[in-house]
C-alpha cells in the first residue's frame, strides 16, 4: 500500500508540475477549462470527482481513525486520490492489525 501512495503521489504530480510548467493555472477560470477540454478530460475529471467524494463519504463515517479522517479528506481534494486512498487503506490494515494483536 505505501508503494502505491508514493506512486499515487509521483505519478499524477510529474503530470501536474508540467501542466503548470506549460502556462496551466489553478485560477478556475483555466483550471476547468482544460479539465473539461475535450469528452475524454471530461469523463475522467468527472470520474475522478464522484470517487473522490465517494471516498470521503465512507472516509468521514469511519470513526475509527479520529481526526486523522479530516487530514485524509483534505489530502484527497488537495493532493490526490490516487495518494490518500492507498494512504488510507494502510493505515485501516494497520490499525485492524493492532486490534487483532492486542
């Protein structure tokens, strides 16, 4: 899981830093514009949205980990999916593997 994050957050950011490089912007304005360029951008920005606020749904009633919820639903809408989900799933295996141990 934590190889998965790191490429979670490796991967997506290479993209992100040359978007940005080329002149891209995080202004709304631009930023949904080249989101939804084209159908495909389009599918796969929706795609990614709807999961992302899957995952925080299931994420904020999984009152088990705290607080620690609230950073791991910033991270996603900040960072990425693709880093905090595998994050998140290792920290869940973790904490189920201590409640077994202990």
């Amino acid at each position: 899981m934590w190889l998965l994050a790191a490429l979670g957050l490796a991967v997506p950011w290479y993209f992100n830093t040359v978007y940005f490089l080329a002149g891209g912007s995080v202004m709304p304005d631009v930023f949904w514009r080249d989101a939804f360029a084209n159908a495909l951008t389009t599918g796969i920005t929706f795609d990614v949205y709807l999961a992302a606020v899957a995952f925080s749904v299931w994420v904020a009633a999984d009152h088990r980990l705290g607080a620690w919820r609230w950073a791991c639903i910033a991270a996603c809408f900040g960072i990425g999916l693709a880093f905090v989900m595998p994050l998140y799933l290792a920290q869940r295996l973790r904490m189920d593997a201590a409640r077994s141990a202990g």
